[in-house]
C-alpha cells in the first residue's frame, strides 16, 4: 500500500494561528482550523519547572498554555490534515 503525499498550497507559512490555506482534498481555499497538542517544547517545560522545585502542580501549568503547544492545521470543511506547526 502506497503512501501518497498530497502537496499543500499556503498563503503564508503555517504558524500557530489559522492561514489560509487550498486544500487539495475538498479543492477550495478556507482558513484553517487550528487545535492545540502537547508537542516537545511543552514537555520541556514541565520538566524545567519540575527540576526548579515546582512540584505542587505548577510545572503543570506549560499544558494549559496554547503558546508552548503544537499547532495542528485542518480543513473546517471536510476535516483533511493539512499540516503541523512544531514549537521544536
């Protein structure tokens, strides 16, 4: 089985807010939808602040804050990946 790469045409570079996007899959231009995930640089930072002597669920705190997270960008319309913003 084949594992077939569909090129993605950005107005702009992927980032961590939506962009305008074509998607290849549904064939229209919409403004990504974009959910959060846990990535690398969240992780990072919880064990940072797990080392500095925040135990008492602080170093919690990096996963409530979307800035530290990994953008995942999809199509609104038919819901097709279009692409991952990685923090790290």
């Amino acid at each position: 089985m084949a594992n077939t790469q569909v090129p993605v045409v950005t107005v702009g570079p992927l980032g961590d807010g939506p962009v305008q996007v074509f998607c290849p899959k549904c064939n229209q231009t919409v403004l990504s939808k974009v959910d959060y995930t846990s990535g690398l640089l969240t992780y990072l930072f919880c064990g940072g602040l797990f080392l500095c002597g925040f135990v008492l669920g602080c170093c919690l705190i990096p996963f409530c804050v979307d800035r530290l997270k990994n953008a995942k960008h999809t199509c609104p319309t038919c819901k097709a990946e279009l692409g991952v913003y990685k923090r790290l």
